[in-house]
C-alpha cells in the first residue's frame, strides 16, 4: 500500500514537471494561468486536477492527414500556441528539406474567425519566415476556399488554414495543404507522416522561445478578387432571380459569398441577420454545423417571412454548403436537403456541361464521391460516359481523382470548380446551385421538380445517417470490432451479401478503418469512426429504378428505413 502511495506521488511528480516545462515556453498568459492552477491543484494533491493534467500530457495531439483539430487549452494535447508553434516550425523544415536546391519554399496563411485563429495564423506566418520559408498572411479572416484558392493562385509550396471549421466553439485546427504536384489539396499519407517527425523533433530539441521569428508578407486584396472573379465565372447571367435566404451560421462566408452573387449577376439574398457577423462564439446555435438539428431554425423562420424559394447556408469557414427549399409538409415549411441530394444534382450538373462541351466528341471527366456517399452519382457517371471514381472519406483523396470535373462527399462538401479550388468549397457551390435553379425557375420548374427528374432518370436513392457521439473513443473500437468478429447475417430482414473491411485497404483504396456492408437486395451500409470528432458514423444508402417515381421513392424509403432500425439493433 505505502508502494502504491510512492508511485503515485513519483507520477504526480512527473507530471507536475512535465506541466511546468510547458509553463516556461508558453507566451499565452490565458493558458498560462489555466495552466498554473492545474498544477498548483496537483501539487496539492487534488485528484480532479492530477486527471486534467493526465488528459493534457499523457499524449500529444495527432498531426495527420487533417492536420491539428482541439480544444484550446494548455498542454501538447490540447490546441495552443505553443503547439502550433512547433508545428509552424515543423512545416517549415519539412518544405525546406523538400525544396529544391537553392529554391526558397513559399507558403500562404489564411485564418478565420474562431477564437485564437488570428494569433496561431500569426505566430505561424513569424514562425516560418524565421525558419526561411517566404511567408504569406492572407489580408484578414476570410473563408477556407480562398486560402485553398490562393495556393494555386499564388504557387506557393503549401498553405495552411486556422480553422476547426464546423467544430464546437470550444475547439480550433490547423489545415495543411501542398502545392506544386499535389495541385493544392489537402495533405496525404506520407506527407503528413513526415511532417509529424519533423514537429516532434522541434518539440524535442527545441523551445518555443528560442524559435526565430522574422517578418513575413501580407497578400493584397487582388488575391480575394481573383477567388471572386473565378468563382463567379462558373455561372452564365441569371435567367431570373430567385427569392433566397443566406445565412452564416456566424462564420466568415457572407463578405466573400455577397461579392461572388453580386458579381456573378444575382439579386443579393435575405439575410439571418443574427448570425451574419464572425462569432466564435456561436451564440445562436449549438453545434455551428448545418447539418446538426436545429441549426438552420432561424433560416427557416427567416424564409417563412421573406416567402423564400431557397435557403443557402455555409459552415463557419464556408467550405461546406447546406440547401434547404420549401416543404408544405414539413413542420418549419422547409427541408433542407441531405448532402447526397445535392451532391447527385450539382453531379448532373457537371455532367451536361461537360457534355454540351464536349458537343460530338463524348463528355470526358471523373466524377468523384467518398465511399460514405451515394451511389447516385455513379449512375450519372455510367449514363453520361464518364469516368466514376470513389475515394477515401475526406476531400484530401476526393480532390486527387484524376482528371475530376466534379467532387462531392455527403457531409455537405462540394468541388465544383477543379481548376482553381482543389478543395470542397460552399461558396463556389453556392453559386454553381444558385445558377441551377434560376434555369429552373425560368423554365417554370423548382428544385424540388428537378429532384423527381433525376429519379425518373437515374433512379431514386435514398440515404440516411446513424450517427453515435462517445465520451469514450474505446466504445467505438468495442462496436467495430464486434462487427468484425461476429458479422451480421442480416440487417433487420434484409440478408447481407457481403462485407468489405478496408483496414488493409481494398481494390486501390489506402488502409481505413471502414467496414461496407453490401445487402442482397442492392442496397449498402458503410460504418466508420468520425476523422475529426468524438462519433461512430453509419451510412445508409438504398435505391429503386421499379416503376413510377412515386414507387421508386416509396421502395428506397422503405428499405432505408428496415436498414436503420437494424443497424441502430446492431450497434446499441
């Protein structure tokens, strides 16, 4: 007993020293004092405070292929400046052992308007320059896709974006992407890995302090113009103006967005004026993700008084999109559309335009979507002859299908515009939706008549989402293991075919922790741990090409509906 005593007193030790090692290299004097109480609580002893610090030094955040993504807090797993100062000098040994001899390496910083996300941006810009990178701070905050855009447009060796993007408010990240053959995307395995080594090293051999810091460029505003002006050239001049709603979920997108519509030839939409201005806070909503029940509730009440026709919405950093249009049954009057409904219609879009480009010769190009997503999409690939491509979750392997004309993948991103942004970009997307049904509207026909088209057409697919938040990231593991000890022989009725695992990776496709379910009667379930947040994610996707529009919704919705009663059985 007196042993176990010891030890814990030699543990609390360690880790007292750990916490104060960290203490003497942080410039915040917010984590700073967090910081000081934590430790003075452990050296008395306090149980609460000896976990909390655990928590913050027992592991280091993870650099990988999403970059950084915490809460902001002190301590190497928390995010801070501290962290990001050595991942700041990280990245800057990785892209000078990189470059070519006697080049200098470049790279362009954006940030937006989440707590912190101005002074990491900084410190990173300061950070990189000292280390000998030429180093580009985008003007002021400003949405992912400019910084995604100013890569390319700039020609720099990388880019890195401060964001968390749809995250609560409590969190931050920092997205790195590449330049040169990597066209702008999103880091991949094994760059990331390489980059990691070099920010441990940093952090092993290196104090923040003593890090040289050095002045660096700021981009002029011709940068954002040139994002608008090419992202506004992706729609003709409006046949006719539609009655739309906007909203930011109090992130950066409405100044940029307003001067793509504006240029673009559109009437400027209604706006929620309650979450137009960048908050960090989110005061109006609790998860700032369209996605999340209840986010869009003050758009709906917003377009119920303007009469809309449509609602746009972006994420916080205005990478994703969400589209809502009315709906009598619906109990706000609207319905926002899921992301697979979106996807497969701006997917069709891509199609006839490349099409009428292509005039006798044939369309050519990939059409691309995450394995999570719709089948539909491969559908319109197979009736226009174009190449259909599945990736990886996330847009760093969606953005990287060759010779892509279009991108999507079901949470609500979408790469319309390949030859400026190899990103998901909301606004860019916007704009392309926003084209699409004001050609509808001057054809006498809604969105919502469109969607029946591409049933009538294509089929019609229905999906659904299971989606589980943990406290615990063991209970996750517990669920996929199980899955893959004891497979199922059938969700709900319906029989299982077969099971994929891509753990070892599959048919070309990287290692991921991903098991897809195929169904006899056609129908797929893929189940995967969320990348970027605490959750278990269940894809559901079902679909019916039997008889009348009216039937061929009615089959897909009634087998998606055994596969989520199953699936919610299965995992509980």
């Amino acid at each position: 007993m007196v042993l176990d005593i010891i030890d814990t007193t030699d543990a609390a030790t360690a880790l007292i020293r750990k916490a104060n090692a960290w203490l003497d290299q942080d410039p915040d004097s917010e984590t700073q004092a967090e910081l000081r109480l934590l430790v003075r609580g452990a050296g008395d002893g306090d149980p609460a405070a000896i976990t909390e610090l655990h928590s913050r030094f027992d592991e280091r955040l993870a650099f990988g292929t999403a970059g950084l993504r915490g809460a902001i807090a002190a301590g190497s797993n928390r995010m801070n400046r501290v962290l990001v100062s050595q991942a700041a000098a990280g990245l800057a040994a990785y892209l000078r052992a990189a470059a070519a001899p006697g080049q200098t390496p470049s790279v362009v910083i954006g940030y937006d308007g989440r707590k912190n996300s101005h002074v990491f941006a900084t410190d990173t810009a300061a950070i990189m320059s000292g280390a000998g990178v030429h180093a580009i701070l985008l003007p002021r905050l400003l949405p992912t896709p400019v910084l995604a855009f100013a890569v390319r447009h700039l020609d720099t060796a990388a880019g890195v974006m401060v964001t968390a993007s749809h995250n609560p408010p409590q969190d931050n990240g920092y997205k790195v992407y590449l330049g040169g053959a990597n066209k702008g995307s999103q880091i991949v395995s094994p760059d990331d890995a390489h980059i990691a080594t070099e920010i441990l090293r940093v952090a092993t051999e290196q104090r923040v302090p003593d890090l040289p810091r050095a002045a660096y460029e700021t981009a002029p505003e011709s940068v954002v113009q040139a994002y608008i002006d090419a992202t506004a050239g992706i729609a003709h001049p409006p046949r006719a103006q539609v009655n739309t709603v906007y909203t930011a979920l109090h992130g950066v997108g409405w100044d940029t967005t307003r001067r793509v519509f504006e240029a673009a030839g559109f009437d400027l939409p209604t706006l929620v004026d309650a979450q137009i201005a960048p908050d960090g806070h989110f005061p109006t909503v609790a998860f700032p993700n369209p996605e999340e029940p209840g986010a869009l509730d003050l758009s709906y009440q917003t377009a119920r008084e303007a009469g809309a026709e449509l609602i746009i919405a972006n994420d916080p950093d205005a990478d994703r999109l969400a589209i809502a249009i009315p709906d009598p049954d619906s109990g706000t009057g609207y319905r926002r559309l899921s992301g697979n409904e979106v996807g497969a219609i701006l997917g069709w879009r891509a199609a006839e335009l490349a099409q009428d480009a292509a005039g006798d010769g044939g369309a050519d190009g990939t059409l691309a979507c995450s394995i999570v997503s719709s089948p539909a999409l491969q559908a319109v690939a197979a009736a226009y002859g174009l190449r259909f491509a599945d990736t990886l979750t996330g847009f760093k392997w969606v953005s990287r299908a060759p010779n892509l004309i279009f991108g999507y993948e079901e949470a609500l991103g979408y790469l319309v515009n390949p030859g400026t942004v190899r990103d998901k970009d909301g606004i860019s997307a916007a704009v392309a939706l926003l084209s699409l049904v004001s050609d509808l509207k001057a054809d006498g026909l809604t969105l919502s008549d469109h969607l029946d088209r591409f049933s009538a057409r294509f089929g019609h697919f229905a999906s659904g989402q299971i989606s589980v938040r943990v406290t615990d990231l063991t209970e996750i593991e517990r669920v996929m293991t199980r899955l893959r000890e004891n497979p199922p022989a059938s969700i709900g009725s319906i029989r299982v075919d077969h099971i994929d695992d891509l753990s070892a990776g599959f048919n070309g496709l990287p290692p991921s922790d991903v098991l897809r379910i195929r169904l006899v009667d056609g129908s797929r379930v893929m189940v995967r741990p969320s990348g970027t947040e605490p959750k278990l994610k269940v894809y559901l996707d079902t679909s019916s090409t039997d008889g009348t529009v009216t039937e061929r919704k009615a089959a897909a919705e009634a087998a998606l509906a055994e596969l989520d009663r199953g699936m919610r059985e299965l995992i509980s």
